[in-house]
C-alpha cells in the first residue's frame, strides 16, 4: 500500500552528542550493580525514553510508537570496510530482531527498504542529509557523531528509519559500533535520550555503548502484545507493571544481562 507522506510525522534521532558534559558516577560502576533491576527504576526508564515528551513542541506525541511491519534494511556503504560494517549491522539487527521478536533482514535494494542505513563518506554528507533528512538545521549534524529518523503514521505505527553515519568522523573516535547501537535501537521506538536512566544505550549519564539488560528489558516492553500503538502512559502504566511483575516472578529480570549478552555478542571489538 502505498504510503501517504502527507499523514505521517518525522523524529530525528540524535545520538552521541559531542557536545554532552561528562558525567561520573559514583559507588559500584553500572555494570556491577543490580539498582536498574527494581521494577519501579525499569517502569521509570521506559516512561522516559518511550513515552517522555521530548519531542512534544516539534509535534510528535508522547505515545507509544513502534513497528507493526517486518523491517527490511537496505545500507550504503560511500567510504570504510563494508564488509565489517555489514557484519556489525547484521549481527545487532539480528539482536534485536530476536529481543523485540520481530522480522528483520538486510535487502539488497533501496526500494525494497523501509529502513535505509548510510555508512557516508565525508563528501556525501550535505548531499545525504539534504535529502533523507531535509528538516535538519545545516550545523546540527555537525555536533552529532551520527543522527537518525523515524516517520510514523497518525496510528503512532513506524513506518520508515533513516539513519546516517558519518564514516571518518566514527571510526576516529572508535564509534562505529556505538552508533549502529544506539541509533539503530532507538529507531524501534526508544526515541528519548534519559537524564534519569543510566546503564542504557540512551543515557545521557553514562557511556554504554552496547546493549545492557536494561536495554533488554525496555526493548521487550515496548514489544509487547499487551502494549498497542497510540497509548499514552496512562494507558500503558498497568500492563507495563504487570508486565514486570510476571517478568520478576519468573526471574526475567534478574537474568536480563545474560540473556542479551547471549545475543549481542558482537564479532567486532572498537571502532
């Protein structure tokens, strides 16, 4: 069916800021510790980073947003090893195709994508971004190691991802790997970054740059059957906590590191 740009909303997506201060956190570091663990810590984290109303005054609104379609990426590869960008890719797309439980898997042609993957070459970039991105102030990009988009329909369903990342500028910096991660994760529907959470891909107070069993758990929840496209917190507050109450009867959360270490576990190490 074709789509009728005219319904349908735009979230750009920026990750790693370069501009972001440093922050430092104290006690055990996040990875040794169980506090994102509690259920009301989770239950606050995907408020935050699904439902927050960051984007409120560009128009978009603080519902849930998701896939209901299988994803079909197409990538382009302008400059760097394609070979290991397509492995990094497939291997995180194959993560949270398996997390979120929904069909993934890369295409070999632009047209047979709803989702489009740009490694870019520096003398790409304006070019790229003029046209999969066109609503993007010119020196934005320039503060981001990397940037994405979502477009949704009035029914809150994504229905296309755009995510650009500028080779040269990654690979020196060692984030080739972290923007596939987090940019590609936020492209599911996890579109805020989180002042409140950390041990996340989505913090804004640590530096994760693989997913976490926090991660994992927000991906699940947003997944959800019990959970529909359009709700608002409000909504979705009790099946998300009786979500978390069956998943810590059962010792889901508890467990959620190992499980999403068994499935990210990426064939690249850097950048």
């Amino acid at each position: 069916m074709p789509i009728n740009t005219q319904t349908l909303s735009t979230v750009f997506l920026y990750g790693l800021l370069c501009i972001l201060a440093a922050y430092s956190v104290a006690g055990a570091s996040a990875s040794e510790s169980s506090y994102w663990q509690d259920k009301f810590y989770i239950e606050r984290s995907f408020r935050d980073i699904a439902l927050n109303a960051e984007y409120t005054e560009e128009g978009v609104p603080p519902v849930i947003k998701r896939w209901t379609q299988p994803l079909r990426v197409w990538m382009h590869s302008g400059e760097g090893d394609a070979r290991t960008q397509r492995a990094l890719l497939r291997r995180h797309l194959e993560t949270l195709g398996s997390i979120a439980r929904l069909s993934v898997r890369l295409v070999e042609r632009p047209e047979a994508a709803n989702v489009r993957i740009y490694f870019a070459a520096d003398e790409e970039l304006d070019a790229l971004v003029a046209r999969e991105m066109p609503a993007i102030a010119e020196n934005e990009f320039a503060h981001s190691w990397c940037m994405g988009s979502i477009r949704f329909n009035r029914r809150a369903e994504i229905v296309r991802g755009t995510v650009v990342i500028p080779v040269a500028r990654v690979t020196a910096a060692g984030k080739l790997e972290s923007c596939i991660v987090e940019e590609v994760t936020q492209m599911l529907g996890l579109i805020n970054d989180s002042r409140f959470a950390r041990h996340t891909v989505f913090s804004d107070r640590t530096d994760d740059e693989r997913l976490t069993g926090l991660d994992y758990l927000l991906i699940r929840l947003l997944y959800s059957p019990a959970l529909r496209t359009g709700m608002t917190w409000d909504q979705a507050r009790p099946a998300v906590r009786r979500q978390l109450d069956a998943w810590e009867k059962i010792g889901l959360i508890r467990r959620a590191e190992q499980l999403v270490a068994r499935r990210a576990a990426y064939p690249f190490a850097g950048g």
